[in-house]
C-alpha cells in the first residue's frame, strides 16, 4: 500500500513513521536518515548518498551489530541475566556494546589495540565498561585483543565472547535492517554501494541484501593501506602480508573474516584509498556539508565519487557515514599530529581554517 503513494507522500509516511516513540536505547537503533551529498554529487553528475550511521543513539554504524550478537548470545542461552559481555574491538562495537549493556542489565569488558584513540577509551570507561588496553599485534599472535577477550570469557562463569569479527550475526545485522532501509529509502532505484570494511559485516549484509534485490547493482570494497582485502580482490584470492598503516580507525583488515568471506564472490571491484585522500575528505564534508565524522567515512565517500567515475554519470550511489569526527578530534583536526602524519600538505590551504588543537 506505501508503494502505491506517490513518491512525496511516501516521504512524509516514511518521515513520520520515523518519529514514533522508540522504547529505549535498542528501539533506537536503526532507521538513519540518507543524506545526499550535495557537493559531491554535483561534481561527479551522480547522486552520492551516505547513509547516516553516526545517528545511530551510540553514535555509529557499529550499534546495529552490537545489538544483534547480544541478541543471538540470549536466544542461544549463552548469557543469563546479570552476565558478562566480552569483546575485542577497536572502539566502536565496544561502544555499541557498552550501551547495549547498559539497557540490558550486562557487564561490559573491552580488549582493545592501545593504537586507538583516547576518546573511544574515555567514552567507555564512561558507559561503565571494564576497558584493557593491550598492545596493537597481528590477529595470529595469541596476544591479539580478540584472543584476550575470548580467553577472558572462557574463564567467566555467565559470560560471552561475542566475537564480531566472525560471528555472522553482526553481518546479519546489515542484511536485516540496514539494506532493506537503503532500499526503501533509494525506492529500489540505487547503481552501486561501497564502503570499507573492518569486520566485514557492515560491506558484506548490505551487499548481499541488495545483490539478492538486483544483481546488477554494482558492489565494491574499500580499503585503507595496511589492509589486504584491495590486493586480496585484485590478485583472484591471494592473502598479501600486511604492510603499512593508516589513520583510519575501525577499518582494514589482515584475513577474510568469516562475516566476509560467504560474500567474497559478491564484490565487482575494489578500491585502494590513501589516507591523503581520506583527510581531504574530513575537512571537505565538514566545510561542503556541514557534516563532522571521522575518517573511516571520509574513506568510504571517496570510494563513493571514485565509484561513481568508474560507473559513469547519472547513477545513485550509496555509502556509509560511520560516525562522528568527535571521537577522533584530538588527532583529525590537531596540527601537531597531523604534521607526525605528513598529512598537514594533504588539507588544502583554504580548509586548514578548521584545524584548530
Ligand atoms: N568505521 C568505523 C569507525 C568502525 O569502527 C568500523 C567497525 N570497526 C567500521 C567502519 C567497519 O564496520 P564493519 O566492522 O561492519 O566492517
């Protein structure tokens, strides 16, 4: 019945729809506004539309998938009331998680990479979660922070290991509400979706809910230096070892995580994006739209214009903004640490107005 509204009606049905009363945190998750890119869109001649995960009531796109793996660990009776929530993450799952902990009634413990920024770790210690530190080394290394975490809950009584980078409820999570909303909002109407990947889950449950709509919507994955999934796509399925690093936080990837790797055969290309371009793109969203988030989104609407030059004028193209430049500002819009970066030449000289720390 929406369907057969004419467009501007299903606009105010799908706005009002929107503004009902959500029952707490969990009810507010999901359901972020598409924002179209007006700059971007203009200079490419496509429609650049990001959908606006940093909306999310934790503040990233990583609330959806919190949601859904504490959901599975209930119905699996692998948690009880009054049980324990463990998790390796690189801040924004544990965010995610640590409010979701909170409305529920579970202790939160965080493992995270001390490579990570001060921000997310403050931010956590403030929802009440227990937050360990440890050092930054490759997942193969039994001190890796997903290891630590799922140790810690092997010896917890009523505790779990929610493991998001391959428990595929998190990319469930994507495949049950953030493509159908991508779909709804774009009326079926959209040529190309991109975006990086950290666990995967995100990239992969919205490709797979919109190849299943209409294969012939174009896929491809972002990916930041010091990740393996550009070569991985590029080679035919070689794993590369792991080589440089990048600013972006919560993005790039060692291995084909287990929320990725049941859609590899999804992707139609992949795009390499240096950080030099990911931070032109912090300073121009906030300059252009008005809109301050972090790097990792700043990746992904490059790869967003970059896609829409491969696919040529005239296409809708969707992406994701993941979340807010807050909790990264004391590095993003520092000039002493984006100097330590050699990124200071990368902002051009009318934008380094907003560098103000
Ligand atoms: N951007 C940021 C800022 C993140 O924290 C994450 C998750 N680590 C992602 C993007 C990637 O999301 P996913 O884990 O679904 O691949």
């Amino acid at each position: 019945m929406f369907k057969l509204l004419p467009p501007l009606f299903q606009r105010l049905y799908s706005t009002a729809s929107n503004l009902k009363i959500m029952e707490g945190f969990i009810g507010a998750i999901g359901n972020t506004p598409l924002i179209r890119l007006r700059k971007l869109s203009q200079e490419t001649g496509s429609e650049i539309y990001g959908k606006a995960e940093f909306m999310n009531p934790g503040g990233s796109v990583k609330d959806r998938a919190a949601l859904f793996v504490v959901k599975e660990a209930e119905e699996k009776g692998l948690i009880k009331p009054g049980g324990t929530v463990i998790e390796g993450t690189a801040g924004n799952t544990g965010i995610g998680l640590a409010h979701v902990c909170r409305a529920k009634g579970y202790k939160c413990v965080i493992y995270m990479p001390n490579t990570q920024s001060q921000e997310k770790i403050d931010l956590l210690r403030m929802l009440g979660a227990e937050v360990h530190p440890v050092p930054a080394v490759p997942f193969d290394n039994p001190d890796n922070y997903n290891h630590q975490a799922r140790r810690h809950a092997e010896k917890l009584e009523n505790a779990v290991w929610t493991n998001q980078f391959d428990n595929t409820a998190n990319r469930r999570a994507h495949i049950e509400t953030t493509g159908p909303e991508i779909w709804d909002q774009t009326n079926g109407l959209i040529d190309g979706f991109t975006c990086a990947t950290g666990t995967g889950g995100t990239f992969a449950g919205v490709a797979r809910f919109l190849k299943d709509k209409n294969p012939n919507i174009k896929v491809f994955i972002a990916d930041p230096p010091g990740s393996v999934l550009y070569t991985y796509f590029k080679s035919g399925g070689k794993l590369m070892e792991r080589t440089g690093s990048s600013i972006t936080e919560g993005i790039g990837q060692g291995r084909v995580t287990d929320n990725l790797s049941g859609d590899v055969h999804l992707v139609d290309d992949a795009l390499y994006i240096p950080d030099e371009k990911s931070i032109e793109m912090v300073y121009r969203l906030l300059d252009e739209e008005g809109l301050y988030l972090g790097a990792s989104t700043a990746l992904n609407v490059v790869a967003a214009v970059e896609m829409a030059k491969k696919l040529g004028p005239g296409k809708k193209i969707v992406t994701i903004l993941c979340d807010g430049a807050y909790r990264y500002q004391s590095r993003l819009f520092s000039r002493k640490w984006l100097e330590s970066k050699n990124l200071l030449d990368s902002i051009p000289n009318n934008l380094q107005k907003y560098i103000v720390l």
